[in-house]
C-alpha cells in the first residue's frame, strides 16, 4: 500500500494506526518541503494526528492524505515570498 505522496513541492507521508485492535483507525500525516532554497529559515514541516476515525486504515490514509493536501493549499502560498 502506498504511504507517502508528493504535492505541491512536499513530500506527504501519511500512517494510520489503531489505539485498540478493534477500534477504528486514526488518520495522520507529516508534510515535508522538498526545495528549501526559496523559503529562507522558515521550518520545512507540518505533523499532524486527526481527532476523526475510521473503520479501514485506507479510509483513514485517504483522509490524512487529503487533510494535507489543503494545509499544503492553504499554507503553501503563505511561504511563496
């Protein structure tokens, strides 16, 4: 199963992982630019564990993919200098 993606100039990784064996799966992800020439001294990466559940680990790796997708979106051009 893939666990990690680029978007944006980032390189995700995403892992979900159970508090119990049967409990639901929790989404999270880690951002990292990848080019931080252009960005001066401003930190490279974004963590981040979801508060939602979910019954399959895919489900949850799909959210936490696309939860950082839009930090990515929405952060990305604040960096743009």
């Amino acid at each position: 199963m893939r666990s990690s993606a680029i978007y944006k100039n980032y390189e995700i990784h995403f892992e979900s992982f159970q508090r119990q064996k049967s409990g639901g799966w929790i989404p999270q992800y880690n951002c990292t630019r990848q080019n931080l020439e252009h960005f001066g001294n401003d930190f490279p990466s974004q963590h981040y564990q979801l508060n939602e559940a979910f019954p399959s680990e895919d489900q949850a790796n799909d959210f936490a993919l696309e939860k950082a997708m839009d930090w990515i979106d929405k952060n990305a051009a604040l960096k743009v200098r």
